[in-house]
C-alpha cells in the first residue's frame, strides 16, 4: 500500500496492543514465592491446573513479556478447559497475527467476536486485518463496531485514518486522526500522520506544521523529522531537507526511505 513503509512503528503498536493485555483487576502481594506476575500465575496455575483462568492471565503476562510460544500454549490449555473462553481465543489470534498468520488470526478474531462480542480490541484487529487484505468494507464495518462499543478507543481512529488514507479519501483520514487528538492530545503518531496526509494534499505549510507538532512531542521521533525533510525538499529548500533527513538517520539508521530522501536532497 501506498506510503506503507513510512509508518512501521506505529503499525506495529496497533497490532500487538492486542496481545498485551491488562489482567483486568487481578491483585497480589508480592511476597519470595510472587516477585513478579509471571511467578504469580506460573504458581497459581501449578496448584490449579484444571481452572481455565490461571491459564489465561498466564498466557497474557508471558505474552507481555514476549513469550509467544508460551502463551499460546497457555491459552490453547484455558480454552481446552472451557471452550467458550472468548478473550482466550482473542489472544491466540493476536499471536497469530504478531507471527504473520493472518487468516488463522481472522479465524480466532471471528470466534472471539462470537463468543463475546464487546472485545473491542477483537474487533479492532479484525479490522485492520482485513484492511490489510484489502477488504477496506470488512474493515471499516469492524472500526464502528469498535467505536459503537468503546467512542475512546484510539488505535482504531488511526486504524479508520490509514483506510480512508489508502482510499484517497484524505480529509476524512485527517479528521480521524484529529479525532485520535482530541482523546489523546499528546499523542505524536497522529500529528506525524496528519502532516503526512497534508503532504499527499500538497498542502506544505500544514504539513509542516504536523510534522513540527509530533517532534515538540517527541523529539527523538525519526519518521516525523523524515517528513519534515520531504515537505522541505517540496519547497526547494534542500539544504534544510537535508538536515532533517541526516536527523532521521541519527535515530534511526535503518530508515531507508530517509536514506533514499538524503540522496536526493544532496542531487546524488
């Protein structure tokens, strides 16, 4: 897809937010045996190996600590024990998904769904996995399922963003964007994207000042000072391109397509 390389962290965080999950009210006393939540729950499930839950609070601590295999198996035991375990099944399909086995994560998504419906971060990825497939209808229907559930729900304004980017619709994706800002206000992925659309708009001065607005947030951001270096490079001032290309590189070394904007702003 269009521009997709310019974005890879924040797709990243979109996709395995998922798969990170908060345990949900869960509490203890950190004592020798519980020095962390792994222990806590690797010991509970020890001493209750037929209880489905100590297997899914498990497999969601193990896959926030990026044990993937593990917590697949976690969650495979939770939902051998009770069948009709929706988050557990959620999870498997965000593992799925993490690993890039995209139509076993939809599989497990849809059973979730169906088994409990209001997972919004189910929803959510199933979204995005369609758009990823290029079922722009499946996924938005997904989005405003999300936004009828949970209004808040950032990540999948964004997600609403990238659609309607990749559809040439590029003042909706704005709008969805701003949207994201007006949970999140600190929130530097959406200023980057904003600037990013107004770039595509061929609208400099606006995308500058997205661009300017994600590195007051976070200055240590490579792909906003990559579009700053493009908006620059739309206005000749190449010089000043390619300072902010050479900015990018230095946080982030791998950045080809700033490497590739460099070149060009140095008439290599």
């Amino acid at each position: 897809m269009e521009n997709e390389d310019a974005f890879p962290a924040n797709l990243a965080i979109l996709l395995l937010a998922a798969v990170i999950l908060a345990l949900g009210g869960a509490t203890y006393s950190r004592n020798k045996t519980w020095k962390t939540p792994a222990s806590l729950w690797g010991d509970i499930v020890r001493k209750s190996p037929g209880k489905a839950r100590p297997h899914y609070n498990y497999a969601t601590v193990l896959a926030g600590e990026g044990k993937l295999d593990e917590a697949l198996e976690e969650n495979l035991k939770a939902i051998d024990i009770y069948p009709y375990y929706g988050k557990a099944y959620f999870n498997i399909g965000a593992i799925f998904h993490t690993w890039g086995r995209v139509d076993e994560a939809i599989e497990k998504y849809r059973i979730a769904i169906e088994l409990k419906p209001d997972i919004v971060e189910a929803h959510n990825n199933l979204g995005y996995a369609y758009y990823k497939k290029g079922n722009m209808d499946g996924a938005f229907k997904e989005y405003m399922t999300v936004l009828e559930i949970k209004p808040s729900h950032v990540k999948t304004y964004i997600n609403l963003g990238y659609l309607f980017r990749d559809t040439g619709r590029l003042d909706q994706a704005i709008t969805e964007y701003r949207k994201a800002l007006s949970y999140l206000p600190d929130y530097a992925p959406a200023y980057h994207l904003i600037g990013e659309a107004y770039l595509m708009k061929d609208e400099i001065p606006a995308a500058l000042e997205g661009f300017n607005a994600a590195l007051s947030l976070n200055p240590a951001y490579a792909e906003a000072y990559n579009g700053l270096g493009k908006a620059y490079l739309r206005m000749g001032r190449t010089e000043m391109a390619a300072a902010a290309f050479e900015s990018a590189l230095k946080i982030n070394p791998g950045l080809e397509d700033a490497a590739e904007n460099l070149r060009l702003a140095q008439g290599r």
